[in-house]
C-alpha cells in the first residue's frame, strides 16, 4: 500500500518515562508514516530521570536516532518543553537532534511555527514550582495507582483543564504568530487536538500520547489534518509489511541488499543504542 508523503508531522507531550506515556503507539506512527520533516513538539520526556524509561522508551528513542541520520533526507527538529528543559545539552548526542526553543520554517508560502505552548500558559509561567510539584505527585500516583490508573487520569484531566487551559494557550499563540507575521503557529502542551482560525492565522494543537485519545499533525499541500491513532490500522499495517519481506523476496545478492535496507528502516530496536543509553542517568 502506497502511503502519502507529507512534508511535516508533528508529535508532542509523549512524556517518556511517565507510565501512561503511549511510547509503542507513537513508534508505531513514526515507522509507518512518511515524511520530510519530523517535528517533535516538547514534553517528550516526564522528568530528567532517565531511570524511569522503559524498554519501549529507549526503542522510540532509537527510532529518532535513526530517522534523524543524514542519509535518510529527514529534517528532525526538538522543540524544547517545560519537562524537557535541562536536556538541551545532552539531546544532539542522545539522538543527533537539534534542540529549539522555537522553529520557524516556509511551507506553500505560507511561514509556520512550531513552539510548545508553556510559554502562553500564565499559571506554568508564574508558578513553576508548583507546578513541578504537580509533576512529582503525578508521578508517584502513577506508582500507587490501580491498573486503569483511574487517578493518574482524572489529575492529568485536571492539569489540562485548570493549569494550561486551552483556550489560553490558543490564544497565546495567535498573538505570538501575529506579531511575528506567521500565518500558521503549531503547540503541545494542552494535550488536547485542537484547530482554531482567528485573524488569517491557523492554530493547531498536536495533543497528547498519555490519555485515551492519541494524536498527531501532518502538513501537506492540502493543508493540516489532526489525525487520532488507530491500533487496529497500524497493526494490521505492520502485518502486511512483515508478509511482504517474508514472503515475496527475490533469491541472490540483491535481494540480501533490499532486505538489508527495509529492516534497518524498519527496525526499531536500535539494540545497540539501548545498550550505550541505557546507562544514562543509572
């Protein structure tokens, strides 16, 4: 099956290391969709703890450190969020990828930003500690929890609803792309999708990977389109793969090559960089 190619997607609020984070989903996204540019929208971490991330974790983010290798054409941004601050240092040696606070690019002739969206929350401003304490208890509820993690999820509601609220943050942000000249501003941080067109510019929210309801942003020349992940599709999308490699190879030297170059696109395991990050932060 003949997949689009689109010239960005967006991805935010992954929340490694957090247990509710959706890391399978989010891989499973990225190794079946193609695109020129991948932008990764903030909070991808929880914490600094590199200790909490899981095997399916350190796969995503062996996936990144692929995907972002030269030879494969695909521009990888990092746009820093407010978990992820204090990992700008580290990050281009964790998975080559450049860190910004917020990146700004012509698409159609149209200009486009890309910024997390903390920045137009008044409260994550003005009350940084409290809300770091907030992370801390979420995070140790996730521990105590039940197995549906019914608490985790009606505080993580919570947080959306009173901390970030995202009508403030739309709003936020339609006046930062206006000041700027953008006709189109992109955030996270809400984990709520959202589309907002206010004054000829477009507001896109990319959601979240740590809820019930996952998603993500694609940008082509028919425009943007929120897009909810279908486990159903993907897996099925990913057996039909694995059938053609297996199934329909050609016998000799070329068909070696050609297996060669489909599983290392397709692998993600990136066994050999969890065994060198793994270590991080133990």
């Amino acid at each position: 099956m003949d997949l689009p190619v689109y010239n960005t997607l967006i991805l935010s609020d992954l929340h490694l290391g957090a247990d509710t984070s959706h890391a399978r989903e989010a891989t499973l996204v990225l190794r079946h969709s193609r695109f020129r540019r991948l932008i990764l929208l903030g909070d991808i971490f929880a914490d600094l703890n590199f200790a909490r991330l899981k095997k399916e974790h350190w796969k995503f983010l062996g996936l990144i450190r692929k995907l972002s290798n030269p030879k494969r054409g695909i521009e990888v941004v990092w746009v820093e969020g407010n978990h992820d601050h204090g990992l700008t240092d580290i990050m281009s040696h964790l998975v080559g990828v450049r860190v910004y606070q917020a990146y700004r690019w012509m698409y159609c002739g149209l200009r486009h930003i890309a910024i997390h969206g903390h920045q137009f929350d008044g409260f994550q401003v003005n009350n940084l500690r409290l809300s770091r304490f907030g992370t801390s208890l979420y995070l140790q509820l996730q521990k105590m929890d039940f197995k549906r993690k019914p608490i985790a999820r009606v505080i993580d509601r919570l947080n959306t609803r009173w901390l970030r609220m995202s009508s403030k943050v739309s709003a936020g942000a339609i006046a930062y792309a206006k000041h700027d000249g953008a006709q189109r501003i992109f955030c996270g941080h809400t984990h709520h999708a959202l589309k907002v067109e206010q004054d000829g510019i477009g507001y896109y929210n990319s959601g979240g990977w740590v809820d019930s309801r996952l998603t993500y942003l694609t940008i082509d020349e028919t425009g943007v389109k929120i897009h909810e992940f279908d486990d159903h599709a993907f897996d099925k999308h990913e057996s039909e793969q694995h059938e053609e490699r297996t199934d329909h190879r050609d016998s000799g030297e070329e068909r070696g090559k050609a297996d060669s170059t489909a599983a290392d696109f397709a692998d993600d395991s990136g066994l050999l960089e969890d065994v060198e990050y793994e270590s991080v932060g133990r």
